[in-house]
C-alpha cells in the first residue's frame, strides 16, 4: 500500500514525531510505501507531493515544526473537495491519508470518508480541546514553556514589586492557562469558560500583594472578564478590521493598574508556545500515535481517529472527537482556585 501523510492547521511540537513513529512502523512491520503531502490539505488538492523514507524521518522525534509544512487549507472551501482529492490520489497512487490536524482537519477528514476517501486521523492541538482523547501532544511542551516564562517573569516582578499579566494561549479553552497556572502557582488564573469581574481579578492581585508577593496573573487569550465587550470579531482583528494591538492581557493590565495603584505589566507569550523541541513525554505520545495509525490504515478502519485513554492508545470514531470541544470542566477551575490570591 502506499500512504500518505499530512500535517494541518496550526503547528505543534511533536508533529513530526507522528510522522517518524507511522513511517519506521510502516516500513518496517508492514513493509508500506509513504508520501508526504506539503502543507496540509493544500498538498493533496494541488497536488504537491514530496518522498517520505525510512531515511527522511531519521532523528525527528525531537525536531520542532513539521517537515511537511502546513496550513489553513479547507479542501471544501473552493479547493475540489471530495473530487479532487480523489484524483490527485489516483494520480500518485495513494490509497490512504493519515490526517494530523486539528477540530477542522478532523472535521474535513471526516467529511472526505464519508465521501468515500480513505483516511484515518492523528488529534494534533496544543490547546488540548479536543474530544475523545485524554491529552493530544504539544500540550505537554506548551504547559512546560509556559512555566518556565512565568517563573522567569515572577523574578523579575518580585524585583520591582509589579504585578505581571502573563497571557497565553487558548482561544476557546483555558486548559494551557489551568496548567502552567497550577504549575507556577499563579495568584489568578482567567479561562474563557469561567468568567469572572474584574473587581473579583483586583481582590486577588490585592490579596497577594499585601503578603508581600508579586501577583501573578494567567490569563487564556479567549478569556473575557464580565460585563467587558470582545475587544475583536475575528483572530488578529479588531472590530474595525484593523490589525489587533493587543489582546485580553494588554486590555486588562492597564485597569488592575489603575484599580489597585500597583504598577502592572503584560507578557503575551504567543507562539513561543508551539515553537522548538518537544517535551520527552509529547516526543512519546506523538510517537505512540503515529504508529498506531499505521495499524488503524492496514486494518481499514477508515474514519477513525487514533486517541489516548489513560495510558493506552485507542481507536475512535472522527465524529467523537469533533462533535464538542473538551473545555475544562467547572470542577477543576475551582479546584485551582482555592490557591487564588
Ligand atoms: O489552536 C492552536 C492555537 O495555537 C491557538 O491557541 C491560537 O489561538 C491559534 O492557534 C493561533 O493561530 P495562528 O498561528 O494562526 O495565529
């Protein structure tokens, strides 16, 4: 058989630890031929195709980025969907995709299968929304960079009695934000699932500064605090469709300035978040994922997604993992919480 790969939507440390685990067991237990298709879904429907061997993958478990390169590309959005698809295909003799995208490469993944092409999904998102799986890698290396840069900005809060606003990503969920909150013992951690005031941010920020701290302040980049409008309509707009010049951190650090009188500032740690190595535990779920999709595309199951289920890799239906968005449920936040102020 011979298989091609994709990697789609945004990147993720660990892409190519998928890659490398589906092309060593491919080759070497089932005796398979690989492709790989350049920029996601783009590659597939203008046809754009580059070798993938035994000796391309060598040594990537620990590479950032992915080595196919990616993007946006919708094959249903004006790009020939299903038909197109089919043909290129056809032409360069593949018989199946291993998708690694992803709600939307999931959910075009999905609806080429029912069309009749033969694809089988890897869950990739450092935000760690998606449905029917435990954890998907480069979450684990988001949550850890994170860390590492609030407990760099807390020294030097500390030194000049501030109070820091570290924003980070997350634009429907605030898993990354929960984590490296947790992990860095913020004074308050702002998810777009639980809204709350900023006079309730403000009693926090208070709180911590009057023990002496420098508050720490974690905020998801979709939270919005209550009663304050969408500062944007689109990612990377504002409502006039002007470029945004700042996010929620940028638009609240100003008001927990004025409202405390303690001198505030923001960090937005953006996409030094899906850059660089990934973490060894993301290197081996990526790992463990792109070889059990190798087993999933030589049993047939198409439409399916592989996924983690504690410590074991699971097969799942793509409708699972794309039907509701996995946010952090109400329990865990205050959990977290009872650390605030
Ligand atoms: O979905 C992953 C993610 O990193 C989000 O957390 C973030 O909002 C978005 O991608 C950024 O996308 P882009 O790279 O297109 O700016």
């Amino acid at each position: 058989m011979r298989i091609g790969i994709l990697t789609s939507g945004g990147d993720c440390p660990g892409l190519n630890a998928v890659i490398r685990g589906a092309v060593l067991k491919g080759v070497a237990i089932y005796d398979q031929e690989f492709v790989g298709f350049r920029d996601g879904w783009r590659g597939l429907v203008e046809d754009d195709v580059v070798p993938l061997t035994r000796h391309d993958v060598r040594g990537l478990s620990k590479q950032g980025g992915t080595i196919l390169g990616t993007s946006r590309t919708n094959p249903f959005e004006n790009n020939g969907g299903p038909d197109r698809v089919k043909s290129v295909m056809d032409k360069r003799n593949v018989d199946a995709v291993i998708a690694i995208g992803g709600e939307g490469t999931l959910t075009a993944a999905k609806r080429l299968t029912d069309a009749g092409v033969k694809i089988v999904g890897v869950p990739k998102t450092i935000d760690n929304d998606l449905s029917a799986t435990d954890y998907t890698f480069g979450f684990d290396t988001a949550v850890a960079i994170a860390t590492e840069a609030i407990d760099r900005l807390r020294t030097t809060a500390e030194s000049h009695h501030r109070c820091m606003v570290v924003e980070v990503m997350g634009r429907n969920v605030g898993w990354i934000a929960l984590h490296s909150g947790m992990a860095s013992g913020a004074h308050a951690i702002l998810i777009p699932e639980n809204s709350v005031s900023l006079d309730q941010i403000n009693e926090w920020v208070r709180l911590a500064f009057d023990r002496g701290r420098a508050p720490i302040v974690v905020v998801a980049e979709g939270f919005m605090p209550e009663g304050m409008e969408h500062p944007h309509t689109e990612r990377g707009l504002d409502t006039f469709g002007r470029p945004r010049l700042g996010g929620i951190g940028e638009q609240i650090a100003p008001q927990i300035e004025l409202a405390t009188g303690i001198e505030t500032r923001c960090a937005t740690l953006g996409h030094l978040q899906r850059g660089g190595v990934p973490t060894a535990y993301d290197r081996v779920l990526a790992t463990r994922l792109g070889m059990a999709a190798i087993d999933s595309v030589v049993n047939g199951t198409w439409g399916t997604m592989v996924a983690l289920n504690g410590t074991e890799i699971i097969h799942v239906g793509l409708d699972e993992a794309t039907m509701v968005l996995k946010t952090v449920p109400q329990h865990r936040y205050e959990e977290a919480s009872i650390l605030f102020g």
